[in-house]
C-alpha cells in the first residue's frame, strides 16, 4: 500500500444533495458516500464533500461540506487546487459530476442509474465525458457490459457494487414480538416487505395492487412499507415524466381495495427496525423500472428472504433463477409470484439459503479491501 501520510492529498467527492431520500435507514457500513472517503482518510487523504445544494450544515458525519453557488465556481477550485488528487463523483445525470474530468484530476465515477439519457443526444454526451473518467464503478453486471457495449474501455470499468453489511443483516434478532406488536402482525400472518425511497419509478402501486389480488385468497396475511412514500414529493422532478404517467395513487388503491388494516405503512425508520421488519417477513418485493443495484434488496437477501423482483437486467444478472420475476407493471404476474411462495414452501427454502450464501461476497469488509486495492493502483 502507497504511504500517503506525508504528502498534502485531498479527495473531493461531488454530490447532488446530502442527507436526502432514505439516509436515516442506511446502515453506516452501507454508506457510498462514507466508505470510500473513510478508506481514503485512513491512507491520509483530507476529504469534502462538494455539492450545489443550498444549505446551512458545514459538515456531514466527519468530513467537512463546501457548497458552490454555480458549477462553474465549483470547476474553476477543482481545477486549480493542486491538493486534490482524486475526484469522486456521483450520479451520471448530475451534470457537475459528470463533468468532473474536465479538472484534469484522477476521477471515479458512480453512476448510481445504467441509463444512458434519454435522448441520442445525451447517451452521447454521456459516453463521451464518462470515457474520460479514470475508473468507472458499475453496481452490477449488467451495468458493466452495457457501459462496455457503448464503448468504454474494458479496464475503466469496474463492477463494485455498494457494500453490505451481511454480519448485522443475517444474525436474526433474539425477540421479535415487540416488534410484531407495534406494527399488528401476527404470527401465523404471511408477510410481504418492501423497503425503499419510494418515488415513482419504485411502482410501489403494482407492489399494493398485487398484494390486493393476494390477500383475497390468503386473508392471513400483511404487506410491509417500509420507507417514505416520495411519489408526491415536487423535489424529485423525473416524476413528472411521460414515463410514469401509469402510476396510481396507493392510499386511492388501498381505500377501494378495503385492505387499509392489511398494509402497513411504516413510513422512515432506523436501520436497525429495517432488520428486524425483515426476519419477520416471509418474501420480499421490488419492482422498480429502473433500478440501479437496491441495496434494500441485498439486505433482504442477506437475512435469507425469498425475491420477488423485476425482470431487468441489474436484477437478473446478479440473481439468476434463484429470485421469482415479473414485468415491472405486471400486477397479475406479481401476485401469482407471492402466491408460488405462499404454497411452496421448498422454494422459499432453497432460494433463501442461496440468497444468504450469495450476499457475503457484497460484504462491507470486502468492499473496504476492493477500494484500497483500486486506489493503489489509481495513485501508482
């Protein structure tokens, strides 16, 4: 490993915003933003966050916020301060992330979304700023070869998922009657868990309206919310697109399907409760259309549930034939994937000890020694 103690070094990693979405249900060992710059404060780096967003916090967790009132103030410090030796940018379609190489600095990207733009013009775009970054992080297979059907050179792109903190996910809490209490569920109760930021592209109705069809034929039975409900939410603009016109109003759903005491909004809570909402579930669901890796999802498999997911390219190149799929909008497909597990309790079984086995190689520790591995060979 590179001794960097001696030397003045800094890290910028950019951001669209800090401390939005479902920040509080994120375990700290999960974090994107945290890990890479913790790896980098251990080998000497200082490390800031950079971002456009207005706001009074000076500081996340331990590193310190600089706030830009324009990109062309932020290029013009990450150009000619000489401290900077790594940019980490986040988010493709933010712009002053993926401009970032134009600082003539050594810049990662983390695209957070496969999707390339939604135009010709901008996959262009894209493609041509995102061939000048110095490595690119892909969240999952499918990712990485989409990036490398484009064009972006082999050795630029990585596949470095987020981390998981399987130890915490996996052990299953002593007591969990506390928690069946407080939220209503019985034992006996069958119960189906999604946890996310719900915004559109989530398709958080499909999930409810596939529940409804479920619960007709099997009464015992909850559906878990976990997260907020952001699908009206006017700082998440993408929802305004021609795309979701489709998406429906859950409490609406919920209120004509007469299921108001059957699906359980939790709205944001603490990761801790996330885990315990999960060893008390019997499957899980995301449906989302797109979806970039969910690291919901791995947690869920890491504390053994059985998959109900979308049939999308970041999904099914990670989970194979162990995960039951569907088309994103497809409610009748979803409800008969919750009835299968329902009645066939050898599938669950096998697709949960797979999952559990699977999620060690997503580890956090084993993250911490992929992003030291990747900085050595950056700073050589």
């Amino acid at each position: 490993m590179i001794d960097v103690h001696k030397m003045k070094n800094k890290v910028v990693q950019i951001l669209m915003g800090i401390g939005m979405g479902s920040s509080m249900q994120i375990d700290e060992k999960e974090s994107y933003v945290l890990n890479p710059m913790r790896v980098l404060k251990k080998r000497g780096f200082d490390a800031e966050i950079w971002t456009l967003q207005k706001g009074d916090m000076e500081s996340y967790k331990e590193f310190k916020i600089r706030r830009f009132s324009n990109i062309f103030s932020m290029y013009f410090h990450l150009l000619f301060d000489r401290d900077i030796k790594i940019v980490y940018a986040q988010l493709r379609s933010h712009l002053p992330s993926l401009l970032s190489p134009l600082s003539m600095k050594k810049c990662i990207l983390v695209t957070q979304t496969y999707e390339l733009g939604s135009s010709w013009l901008r996959r262009r775009f894209s493609l041509f700023f995102m061939g000048r970054f110095t490595r690119i992080f892909a969240l999952t297979p499918y990712e990485r070869d989409l990036y490398i059907k484009n064009g972006l050179k082999k050795d630029r792109v990585l596949l470095f998922p987020h981390a998981v903190d399987y130890p915490f996910f996996s052990e299953k809490p002593g007591n969990l009657d506390a928690t069946r209490k407080k939220y209503g569920i019985d034992k006996g109760d069958f119960v189906i868990t999604s946890v996310a930021n719900f915004r559109k592209f989530k398709n958080l109705d499909v999930m409810v309206s596939a529940f409804a069809e479920f619960h007709s034929k099997v009464g015992k039975s909850k559906l878990l919310i976990v997260g907020k409900d952001q699908t009206k939410n006017p700082n998440y603009k993408e929802q305004h697109d021609d795309r979701y016109s489709s998406v429906q109003d859950v409490s609406e759903i919920v209120k004509k399907k007469e299921i108001s005491k059957d699906v359980i909004f939790t709205g944001g809570v603490d990761y801790k409760i996330v885990r315990d909402l999960l060893h008390i579930s019997d499957i899980f669901v995301n449906v989302s259309d797109p979806e970039g890796m969910g690291i919901a999802v791995y947690e869920a498999a890491a504390a053994g549930l059985p998959l109900c997911l979308s049939d999308i390219g970041s999904f099914t190149s990670v989970f194979g034939d162990k995960v039951l799929y569907s088309e994103p909008r497809d409610t009748d497909k979803l409800a008969k994937n919750y009835f299968r597990y329902y009645k066939d309790g050898d599938l669950r079984e096998n697709n949960s000890s797979f999952l559990r086995n699977k999620m060690k190689e997503w580890d956090y520790e084993v993250a911490v020694k992929r992003f030291n591995e990747v900085f050595d060979e950056i700073l050589s």
